[in-house]
C-alpha cells in the first residue's frame, strides 16, 4: 500500500476516475430532462459519493509528492479533459475554438503553477498561524 501511496501516478489515475464520476453526477441527468428534478438530484448524490472516494485518497496520497496547488491544478486540466471528452460523446455537441483556447489557458496555469516548484517536488509548507501572532500583543 506504501507503494500504491508515494505514486506519481496513482492520484492522476484516482483524478481521472473521480472526474468521470462527477461530470455524470452533474451533467448525466441532462439527458433525462422529463425526469423529476428530486429524482435526479438523489442520483447526482449517489454518483458524487463514488466520486469522493476517489477524488479524498487521490488529494490525500498526492500531496505527499506533489503540492496542493500542484493537485488542484492538476485537477482542473483533468476536469476539462473528462467533461470535452463527455460533452462530444455523451451529449453530443460540439467544441469550438474558443473552448480550445479556455482550455489552453488552463494548460498555460499547470505551467506557471510548475515553474518555481522543481517539476514536482512538493516542499512542506508551514502551517498557517504557525508563528505566535505579535499583534495584539502587549508592549
């Protein structure tokens, strides 16, 4: 399990598996319009717990190699990815050049969030108000 844990590629894998589960619990249902919205709504909820518990163990075991920005960046691009792929062959429709450059603008912020990072290496970063607060503070 230590291995499966330290993975590069094991929380891309679990992304990629949460994201399919969330675009069909939030976008599945518009194929099925004439069904009642609280029908619908209990669906999306049940599909979305499969989602969390792909998308908890993914964030969890991510962040010990990659940092929490790093991982929701990564997120993002893998959002986009699953929901173009579901949006042309589940629902149909077509993409069009200005989703293409939306996308790339998300491609370009997994760059800039890599740039300083070392390509990966998550540095522990201090806990916020780690540091005794001298505001306040009597003279």
């Amino acid at each position: 399990m230590t291995e499966l844990t330290q993975s590069r590629l094991a929380p891309v894998v679990l992304l990629v598996a949460s994201n399919v589960f969330m675009t069909f619990a939030w976008y599945g249902h518009l194929k099925f319009k004439s069904s009642p919205l609280w029908l619908v709504v209990l669906a999306s909820w049940g599909i979305a717990f499969f989602e969390y518990c792909l998308m908890v163990p993914a964030n969890r075991w991510g962040h010990g190699t990659y940092s929490a920005t790093q991982l929701k960046i990564m997120q993002e691009v893998i959002t986009i990815l699953v929901f173009c792929a579901f949006a042309v062959f589940y629902l149909g429709e077509k993409l069009k050049w200005n989703h293409l450059a939306a996308f790339a603008c998300v491609i370009a912020a997994v760059f800039f969030v890599r740039i300083d990072s070392g390509a990966g290496s998550a540095t522990p970063q201090p806990a916020l108000n780690s540091q005794p607060s001298t505001l306040n503070s009597p003279q």
